[in-house]
C-alpha cells in the first residue's frame, strides 16, 4: 500500500469513526432538542407578547373611544367619569330628561 492510500484509507476511518461514533449522535441530539426548545420558548413568548400588546392597544382604542371626559373647572385637567358611577347616572339621567337622541332620530 503507498503512503497516499495508506493516508487516505486512516483519514476514512478517523472520518467515519468520528461521524458515527456514539457520542457525536449524541452531541448532535442534544444541540437539536435545545435549539427546538429555544425556538418553542421564543415562539411562546412572541405570542404572549402579542396577546399583551393586542389587550393593551384595544383597551386603549376602547378607552379613547368610549370614555367620558372634561376638563375640571379649577386646573383644566381632564376628569374621567367611569362607567356607573354616580356621576355617570346622573349624566344619563339628565340625557334622558331632556330628550337627547340620535341626530336622525331627532329630525323624525
């Protein structure tokens, strides 16, 4: 046998045995369930992330679109009335008392 084939015929060897050796199996096994659990981890907490910012981003479209508000007569900062509170009652009852309604409900 030459020096090349004899060469060649040791670096297979080393090569397979390197490839296929148990432990490298192993190693390769290991690496993929913890970039499997990586990924399912960030994929998680992506999710939650944009079930939080969804909640948070409706909650304030809902309260910029729905809330009452006025300015306080003595600092002119916003007064929020929420949902009812006697404030809120009496805001509809005087809604009620004197007849207020849709635009086109009105012109009939």
């Amino acid at each position: 046998m030459s020096a090349i084939t004899s060469f060649f015929c040791h670096f297979l060897n080393l090569f397979f045995f390197i490839i296929f050796h148990p432990s490298i199996f192993t190693l390769i096994k290991i690496a993929l369930l913890n970039l499997e659990n990586n990924f399912t981890q960030a994929l998680n907490q992506a999710y939650n992330n944009g079930i939080k910012l969804g909640e948070t981003q409706g909650y304030e479209k809902g309260k910029k679109d729905w809330i009452i508000e006025f300015p306080c007569h003595i600092c002119a900062k916003p007064l929020y009335i929420p949902p009812n509170s006697d404030c809120h009652k009496a805001i509809t009852t005087y809604l009620k008392d004197n007849r207020w309604g849709h635009a086109n409900c009105n012109k009939q």
